[in-house]
C-alpha cells in the first residue's frame, strides 16, 4: 500500500532530521501555549494561573515531545544504536571475558566455516556447463563401460536424451611436434562438446560423418596444449599431428576444462577407432555415456527409457545381453562420488563442537549477569519494559557473536588451506574452496544464528529479575537458578564432547585395523610404472612379446634390482581388467553372467617373486611357457574353493572367453585383496588368475599393451632404481616413453587416502570439543567455588581439613562430569550408527571405544577441577567468614 | 474494551481533524484543537496536546500538509491544510460511516419490531 511506503519515507527524512523536527515541534507546542494562555487571561484568569491553567489543559511537554519524536523518526532504528553503542561499552569494560567469549565463538564458527568451504567445494561446485543437472553420465550395470554396438543402439532406441554421446580415454604418443610426449586422448562423439557446452575457440568440432570407420583421420585439441606444442599459432588449423605413429588432421581447439572433470588435450571421434574388437558386444573397453536429458523430461523417465531399451536388447541378444541393466546419474552425483556421506557426517560433528562453544559462552553470559543484576534491576525500575531489557542484551550477545564470526572467519581462511594441503590428491582444489559470497553469507547468517542461541537463555533469565529482592541489599539466593542452568550447559558439554571422542576413536580403531589387513602380497620395494612403446613395436603381437622380453632382462640385470615382471591387466590397487571362464569339464554356461568372473594378471614367470605371493600347489608361469606351447593358466586359492571345491585343480581345464582359448590349469597361488584393504572379503570379489603374457593372443596384444605395466621389486628404496629403469627402456627402444612411475607403498597409501582425511578432521574436532568442555567444566566449577568460599570457611572453622575441603570441590566436578559421561554414551551409542560405513574392524558400539573416550574426558575434567579446587583449600576462613 | 477505545478514538479524532480542516480551512493546532471541543460540546475531555499526535499521522499519510504562517494575533504559528487526497479519504470515510450507523440502526429498530 501506498500509504505505507509514504509513512516510511517521511520516518526517515524525519529521522535523518531529528534535531530540526523537534526544535520546530518545541516551538509549535510554544505558540500553542500562548495561544491558550490569551484565551484564560481574556476569560479573566491573572497571567501566572493562566499559563498554568493552560499547561494543564495541554498536556505534558515532555511527554508529547517524546511522542512527536517516537512517531516522526524511527525509534527502533534508535534504540538499536543505543543498545549496540551500550553494549561496546560493556565490552570494553570487560576485556577478559569479551576475549574469552570471542576466542570461543571464533573455534566454533570458524571450524564449521572451514568444513562448510570444502562442502561448498565438493557438493555444490558449480559446474562450468549449462543447467547441468540435465547432464547424465550413464554406464552399465552400476560402473562397467558400455560397448559400442549397445551405445549405437541406444542412441537409435532411446526418447529421452536431447543428445547422447560415448566417450572413453585412452594414452598415445605425440610425436610430431617437439619431444614425444604422452597425451590423455579421449575418443567422443561429436555430441560430447555439446553437451557439455564447450564451443571451439578456433575452428571447430566433430562432424557425425567424421564419427565412422574409415572416415579423414581428424582430432582437436585443447588450448593448453596449442600453446605449448604449437605456438598458439592460428596455421595449426589443417595442420597433421602425429599419434601413435598415425596421422591426424587438427580442426578444432577447444578451451580447457578444470582437471577434474573431464581432463584431455587431444579429442578423437570414438566412431574412427579402428580396433577390431571395439565393435564386438562383449566388451565395453572403459567407455561411458554422457547424455543431456531434453528439457520437460525427469531423470527417472530417462532411467525407466533405459532400461526399457535395456529389457529389448536383452531379448535381442540373449547371449551377451541377459539381465542388462544401466544406470544414469547426474554428472554432479557421478563425480562427487561416495563422498558425500563423510562430509556430511563431518559437517555434523563440527556442529557439536559449536554447541560446545555455545554453552561455554553461555555459561560465562550467565555468571557475568550474576554480577550485572543491580544494573538490570534499576533500569527496570526505571520504566525499562522487561522486552526492552531483553533486546539489549540481546544485542550484546549478538554483537559478541559477529565478533566472532569475524575472527573465525579469519582462522577458517587459514583452516581450509590446511584442510587442502592435507586432503587426498584430487579431492580439492585450492581455487575450489576460496572465500567467496557464499562463505560469507554463512559466516555470518551462522555468527547471528549462534548468537541467539547462546544468548536468549541467559538474557531470558536477567529478564525475569526479581527488583525488590535485588534491589534490597545482599540478595544471594537467586544464584541458584543460574547455577542449576550452569551445570545443565556443562553436562551437555560433556556429552558432546563424549560423543565426539567416541567417533574418533572408532575411526582411528578402524585405521588400524585396514592396516593390519594382510594384503596378500609384500607391498615394500616394488616400484611399477608404464611404458610406452613405440608406434611400430606396439602394433606388432611377436614385437612387443620380444621388446618385453628384452627390456625384464635388462631390468633384471640392474644393480639393486631383485626381479621384474611386466604386469598387463592389472596390478593391485589399479585396474580392473575382467575375463569371464568356466570349466571345459562341463557344460558351458547359458548365460554370460552365470560364469564366474575373475580379475586377470598376464606376468612373466618372475612376478610371484617380485610380489611375493605364496604359491600353494602346483607351479607358476616359466619361461617354457611360450606362445607356442601349450597354454596354461595359474588360478588363485579363492577360484579353486569356489570352481573346484573339494577337488584337484592342477590338471583341469578352463575357458577364457575374452582370450578365446582354454588354458591348463598348473598351479594355485594366495589371494590379494586388490580392490583395497578395507574390502569386505568376498568370494566373488577374489577370484584372481594368471597368464603368462606371452600367451595373449597376437590380436589382443596391441590392444593390452596399452594398459600394461612393469613391476620391479628393489633391494632398496624403489624411488632410487627408478633413474636406471627409465635408460634400461630407452636404451631397448629410444622411442619408447616411460611414464606414470609409483611404488606400491604409494598406491596402497593413496587408497586409504580418504579415511585418514576422515579421521584426521574427527579427530581436531574431538580434541577442540575435549578443550572446550575442559574449560566449560574449569569455568563451572571456579565459579562454584566462589560463591561456595563462604561455606568453605564455616566448613574449615567447624574442623574440616583442607584436604575434605578439595575432594568436595572434586566430588563436584566428578559429578557434573559423570552424569555427562553417562549421557554422551547413551546418546552417541544410536548416534555412532550413522557412522556404521565408515567402520572397519570395528562395531558403533564398541565398549572399548566408549570406555576409553569416558576415562580420556574424565581425566581431562578432572584436571580442569583440580586449580580452583586447590584455590578452595587456600581459604583462610577468618577472611572468608567476613566476605560477602 | 480499553485497547479498542483508543484506537477507535484515534481513528475518529483524525476523521474530526480532516473534517475541522475540510469546513473551516487552514487551521493552527490550536484553532483546530478549540474547534473540536466545541463541536462535540466538551464530550471528548481530552488534552489539546494530543491532537498533535494526530496530525503527525495525518500528514505522513499525506491527507494534510503544514506550513508555518502568522496567526491573528502576528504570531508564529504552523497551519495545517487538507490536501486533494485528504478530501478524498474524508468523502470515502463519510459514506463508511453512513452506511454503517443505517445498518446499525435497522438492526435496532428491526429489536424492537
């Protein structure tokens, strides 16, 4: 309404005019006395009454100053700078405690600031591309690749996709430009830069005719690498690149997209790739969907399309297709990954420590009002209405809270960096978690929130003081309210803290427990890396066995080297190369998916020794075992319970569906846990065997070498043979490339990478919340001891000793603690289920766990008595039964 | 019924002051402040001072604006004068009170019928 906006804007002119307004209304209220001063004088009143008279019949000056002024201007606005202006004065005049309260405030609200950054980094990043909840990244069967033939069908079949696009990456040489160079390439479809909003910024992308077999080879790069390959000269348009010993037409350059999502600099048409088994529909080769939804479509009506297709192909194609299923999620869920349950879990626990903060603040709020209850209690006689009282102290508290906020803020800037630094690679990046708006906005929406928080308790209680009684002189008893509020705050304190050590102690449990998980093989000294050879040996089936076999050789020879192998396949850790068999001594499976499926390993004869896995029966892989020979398989100990139960393996024979061949069986090797140290053991997740590589047949040579590595097992240091295995590649073939170098020590570090990130943040919030609660628990108790030094000194002149004078203050402080203890375990032992997942080893509620994190709080608490309490016993009580 | 009363007194007081204004013309506080006692015969035994109260509200809404003038007797006084959309809401409250007071009284009438 009008008339409401008009009311507004005349407030404020009249505010900002104040001093004018009034003296202007002085001097009408002047003329208006006159006036009716002439009216009694001409009715025949003498001059002094009837100025009299007619003050009277005005009205109270003041009063109506007053009231001129509350309606023309803006009181609230007034009486906040009043309040705020009153509230600095406070504070000054109470250094210490507005110190102690800030530095409390600025733990809590920084600590949840610096979690919500990473938060804000990981969960709610923004995506460079638009609406990207409309993006989807598709796979089979939750994470396998999708073959080409099946995408080709797709993209026939489905109704929901605007676009739809199949990408998968692999690594090639640069030769052509400078000194050969490894590049990520990834082959898409020409729809892939459209889904993802890239637009060339030279030249331009894929055509769908470029996208087939046999079409003009042709590639586009990033930026990045045209400037640091080719000058960023705009001529790099129509010129050849050389690939992998092939030529490409370069048409497009395209900006760079952050590392984490989709990192290449080359980009190839996925259609062009000549590999002949690309197009059998067994086999997915690593390669994902992306697809953009069309607009008015839902996710789940694009889910239910696919797997409605799904259903069709698997009618069509009953041998390779059976029980198909894909899976689509949102490009944001896909790459955030199973991280979001940690950090949700994390933002929770420091939450706690806030509360912890909060009642400490509140806790100091209240003791201080003990001694303000005069104040309060003649500014409510002095006509202060009760709510007036309690917005001003309101007031204060927030005015403490945003100073915290502020130095919070200040420690979460140098917090998140810490949090940065200490974070699994990958995970953050610095840029991802600067200070931005939103941050801010948090900051200090959460500073106000926590303001009220801790302070509506206590500045309801100074409300409801009591005028008589305080006013009158030496009113203690109304203490006991405050004291009772006092040890609530504190219990609750305890509790938390209880609840916070519970769960660290839980995860660092779980640490230690994955560690001492046998992996199956010796993980000390091997370092593995990657070679890549040259264009011509990596076509070429009989070259490569025979480059392999030369370069093991070499590397064998090495000094410090104990042995080497190549390891195509996998590795542990890394990879998850898959074949499915079944026995040749029954029938053949119907379905693929009824054949057991086993993680392969293709190694020259010296793997078992470089890994030091324990042969249980039979033999391992010799070098008799030669691509002529017979081919013979070694199975692991958990195919051997689970195939052949019961039975003699050594001697059978099984099917290899990818190799196409059937293999001997030779020998039973130990099992490792390759997918990680915290895998659940899991029959179908252990099945492992191994080839001799020499056996892969010629036409899936090229294609495995790719993915293939060599491992080396050192006397020493691994890092220190590195040097001399990167000549011995050279100096088999100097255009070979080797990359990618790591030891296994690295590998099996960097897959616990996140648990220790998990626990390292629960446990600094364990010990903040431990620190905290240990002050609370001090604060409390001193506090205690001197209202109580009263009661002391009739104790100690009545005959105690101070040592009865100390174990009360302690009985105290062990009280409060325990009964917060007891409440911590009761409410964390439901709480530590949430954490259920992230356990290893260990139950939510394990009472040893429990019982450690009680004794470890306890001990601190105690501590924390133990100063005033020895205080108390200082007493002299000749002084103390005259203090008041 | 006291917290209604005030308001509802308020309400007639600035309805009184718009129509003092609206029948004699610019007026000071005083001038209006007499000229209501009379009309409602000293029923409404109010101080003079809280007018003003009501004419702060009548003129942020814009019903009637103020300017300082002198009065008979060559003194410094402020007056205050209804404006075009003071006359309006004066008109608007008028016909309200008409309406109501004509129902009111067929309700009492129809009591006693």
């Amino acid at each position: 309404m009008s008339g409401w906006v008009s009311v507004m804007v005349s407030r404020i002119r009249g505010w900002l005019g104040m001093k004018r307004v009034d003296e202007e209304f002085a001097d009408e209220l002047g003329s208006h006395l006159e006036m009716l001063t002439e009216e009694n004088v001409r009715r025949g009143m003498a001059r002094e009454e009837a100025r009299r008279a007619a003050k009277i019949r005005l009205g109270g000056a003041e009063q109506l100053r007053e009231t001129n002024r509350e309606q023309r201007g803006l009181p609230l606005v007034e009486t906040f700078f009043q309040d705020l202006r009153f509230a600095v004065r406070g504070l000054r005049n109470n250094p210490g405690f507005a110190l102690v309260c800030i530095l409390t405030l600025a733990l809590g609200i920084g600590a949840n600031t610096a979690i919500f950054s990473v938060i804000n980094a990981v969960l709610l990043q923004q995506l460079p591309f638009p609406e990207p909840d409309r993006v989807v990244v598709i796979h089979r069967h939750e994470g396998s690749s999708i073959p080409y033939p099946e995408f080709l069908d797709l993209q026939a079949q489905t109704k929901s996709f605007e676009l739809l696009a199949l990408h998968r990456y692999d690594n090639m040489n640069l030769t052509s430009a400078g000194e050969p160079e490894r590049e990520i390439v990834r082959m898409c479809s020409p729809d892939f830069f459209a889904i993802l909003g890239i637009r060339p910024v030279l030249g331009r992308t894929f055509t769908s005719e470029e996208d087939r077999l046999g079409a003009a080879p042709v590639i586009v790069i990033s930026e990045s690498l045209w400037r640091r390959k080719f000058n960023g000269s705009p001529a790099t348009i129509g010129n050849n690149a050389t690939l992998a010993g092939q030529d490409y037409t370069i048409v497009g350059i395209v900006p760079d997209l952050p590392r984490q999502f989709v990192s290449s600099d080359v980009f190839f048409p996925i259609g062009q790739w000549a590999e002949p088994t690309f197009r059998l529909r067994g086999e997915g080769f690593g390669s994902v969907g992306l697809a953009r939804i069309k607009p008015g479509v839902t996710l789940e009506q694009a889910r239910v399309d696919l797997n409605q297709v799904a259903s069709s192909l698997a009618a069509t194609y009953p041998k390779e297709d059976t029980d198909l299923r894909f899976s689509a999620l949102t490009f944001r869920a896909s790459s955030i990954g199973g991280a979001q349950r940690p950090l949700l879990l994390l933002f929770g626990a420091v939450g706690l420590v806030l509360l912890i903060a909060c009642a400490n603040v509140a806790n100091l709020l209240l003791a201080r009002s003990t001694k303000r209850k005069r104040e309060l209690a003649i500014r409510v006689a002095m006509g202060a209405g009760r709510g007036r009282v309690i917005w001003q102290l309101l007031t204060e508290t927030s005015l403490l809270a945003l100073l915290g906020g502020a130095v919070g803020l200040v420690l979460a800037i140098w917090g998140t960096r810490a949090i940065v630094a200490a974070s699994p690679s990958g995970l953050l990046s610095a840029q991802g978690v600067e200070l931005n708006l939103r941050i801010l906005l948090f900051t200090a929406a959460l500073s106000l929130l926590t303001g009220i928080l801790f302070g509506i308790i206590p500045a309801l209680k100074a409300a409801r003081v009591d005028v008589q009684e305080t006013l009158k002189e030496g009113g203690r008893g109304a203490t006991a309210g405050h004291q009772r509020a006092q040890s609530v705050l504190v219990v609750s304190e305890v509790a938390l803290a209880l609840t916070l050590l519970a769960g660290a102690g839980l995860l660092i449990r779980s640490l230690d427990r994955v560690w001492q998980v046998n992996p199956g093989f010796d993980t000390r000294n091997i370092l593995s890396f990657v070679v890549a050879p040259s264009a011509e040996t990596a076509s070429n089936g009989p070259k490569l066995r025979e480059m392999y076999g030369r370069l093991i050789e070499r590397l064998e020879a090495l000094p410090g080297a104990d042995s080497a192998s190549v390891a195509f396949g996998n590795l542990p850790f890394t990879g998850e190369s898959d074949v499915e068999f079944w026995r040749e001594d029954r029938p053949k499976p119907e379905k693929m998916t009824d054949a057991p499926d086993a993680l392969w390993f293709a190694v020259t004869p010296d793997y078992l020794r470089v890994m030091r896995i324990p042969l249980l029966h039979g033999r391992f892989v010799t070098p008799a075992d030669s691509e002529t020979g017979q081919k013979v398989v070694v199975i692991n100990d958990a195919i051997a319970r689970k195939v052949f139960p019961n039975e003699e393996p050594v001697g059978k024979h099984i099917y290899l569906n990818f190799f196409e061949q059937s293999a001997e069986i030779v020998g039973v090797t130990g099992t490792i846990k390759d997918f990680g140290l915290d895998t659940p053991p899991d029959q179908d997740n252990e099945l492992q065997l191994y080839i001799p590589f020499r056996q892969i047949p010629d036409r899936l040579m090229a294609l495995l070498a790719k993915n293939s590595r060599v491992a080396m097992r050192s006397v020493a240091q691994p890092g220190s043979i590195a040097p001399a295995a990167r000549e011995a590649v050279r100096a088999v073939d100097s255009r070979q490339v080797m990359f990618g170098e790591t030891t296994m020590q690295e590998l099996l570090d960097g897959s616990m990478g996140f648990r220790r990130f998990s626990l390292m943040l629960l446990t600094v919030f364990a010990g903040l919340a431990l620190l905290l609660a240990s002050i609370g628990i001090y604060g409390v108790i001193s506090n205690l001891v001197s209202q109580s030094m009263h009661e002391f000194g009739v104790r100690m002149a009545l005959g105690a000793q101070r040592r009865d004078v100390l174990r009360l203050v302690l009985f105290r402080g062990a009280r409060l603690d325990l009964i917060g203890v007891a409440l911590g375990v009761a409410g964390g032992l439901p709480l530590m289920q949430l954490l259920s997942k992230q356990l290893f080893g260990v139950t939510p509620a394990d009472p040893l766990t429990f019982a450690g994190a009680a004794v470890l709080l306890s001990a601190v608490a105690l501590l924390a008595c133990f100063i005033p309490a020895h205080r108390a016993t200082r007493v002299d009580p000749l002084v103390t039964l005259r203090y008041e | 019924m006291g917290e209604g009363r005030s308001e509802i007194l308020q309400g007639t007081l600035d309805l009184m002051v718009l129509k003092t204004l609206d029948a004699m013309g610019p007026l000071h506080g005083y001038g209006i402040a007499r000229r209501i006692e009379q009309i409602s015969e000293d029923a409404l035994a109010i101080n003079q001072g809280t007018i003003y109260a009501s004419l702060v509200r009548l003129m942020q809404r814009g019903w009637i604006s103020g300017a300082w003038g002198a009065s008979e007797n060559n003194r410094k006084a402020k007056f205050y004068s209804i404006t075009k959309s003071g006359k309006k809401r004066l008109a608007a409250e008028a016909e309200s009170w008409e309406r109501i007071s004509g129902v009111i009284g067929r309700v009492l009438r129809a009591e006693r019928g």
